[in-house]
C-alpha cells in the first residue's frame, strides 16, 4: 500500500525593520524594541537573527526626535500578508497609532522583504520605486509592496539589516543588501551609530 507523501512547509526568511522614536507602554525606545523582538517570535519556530541597535535621525529631517532602529531575519513558513498582520497586531500592543505620515511612533515594524517575492507585481513596485520624494510625503500605497521599494535608499533600513542579511538580493535590482549599503553616501551612512549589542548577546 502506497505511503502518504510528507508534506514540507517552505520557509522563507522575512526582513523586518524596527523603529521607535516615542516612549511607549514599556518606555525607552530601546526597551521597546526588546520587547517588540521577543514578540517577532511568534511568526517562526527558528530562531531569529537581530542586528545592533542603532540611533539614526528621523526621516524626513525634523519630522521627529532621532529613532532607535534595528532589523530582524525571521524565518517563517505563513504568507506575507499573514506577517503583515502579525505586525501590526504587535504594534498596535505597543500604543502605535497612524493617524499621520512619518510621525513620531511608538513602534514601526516594516515587512522588507519576504525572500524573493514581488508583490503585487513587478510593474507596480517599479512604479513606487520610482516615486519622487513629494510624492512619498503624501501618497500611500492601499495594497502590500514587496520588497519594500525605498529600501535601496534608506540607510536607517539598509545599515542594521546588513547585521543580520548581507546575503539577500533585491530581485529587481540584482544588488545585495552589502552592495546596497556599499552605495550609500557616506555622509548618510556615518549618520546610523550603533548604540547597542543585539539583545541576548
């Protein structure tokens, strides 16, 4: 009698980035990114790899006090709109509200990337990609862009995530996360400064 075949769930690595630059439930910004990681396990059963914290000025320029940010790999078997909403559950234990743009936050959890998927499609994510910066001030997109389509420009997301995934290759780009942050202005890559080992180190 035949065998039932095995199943085997495909794991995938998620790049998450962190972020606070309010006090929170817990206060400091550092103790909330410590307890937002040990909240991030819920999405695996692996163990996960988190990068130094770093203290980067806000984004835009005096949109806010300096951020406390970090990246996380998790690797995970659910779908990225399922991560997304596990996120967003996390964020909201912390206090985090969106009632506007780039406003000061207890806690930012952005889904980077999710190996190499593009969502919704290629065409979309270019057409974010090549959004001007006022545009990006006040425009939204109403669906999942994936990978995140700043990433390429942002050093508060590239300089952590090297810490953890120097590896992962945008799939539209061909550039990896080293050479991504490789091609930083150097001006703006002095700006992230290391403020903490990774929790548990």
């Amino acid at each position: 009698m035949p065998q039932p075949k095995e199943r085997y769930e495909t794991v995938t690595e998620a790049l998450i980035a962190l972020g606070s630059n309010a006090t929170s439930s817990v206060e400091t910004s550092i103790e909330t990114l410590t307890e937002a990681l040990v909240n991030l396990e819920s999405l695996t059963h692996h163990s996960i790899k988190i990068s130094k914290f770093y203290r980067t000025p806000a984004f835009p320029p005096g949109s806010g006090p300096d951020f406390v940010n970090a990246a996380a790999l998790v690797r995970t078997s659910i779908s990225a709109t399922c991560v997304l909403q596990k996120l967003h559950v996390i964020e909201a234990e912390f206090g985090r509200t969106r009632n506007e743009r780039w406003a000061p936050r207890t806690l930012d959890l952005d889904l980077i990337a999710l190996g190499d998927t593009i969502l919704p499609d290629r065409e979309t994510l270019q057409q974010w990609m090549d959004l001007p910066l006022q545009r990006q001030m006040s425009e939204a997109p109403d669906d999942l862009i994936l990978p995140h389509p700043r990433v390429q420009e942002r050093a508060f997301v590239l300089v952590p995530l090297n810490d953890v995934a120097p590896h992962w290759r945008h799939p539209v780009l061909g550039l990896t996360v080293a050479e991504m942050t490789n091609r930083l202005d150097p001006a703006a890559r002095a700006e992230i400064r290391p403020i903490a080992a990774p929790p548990g180190t």
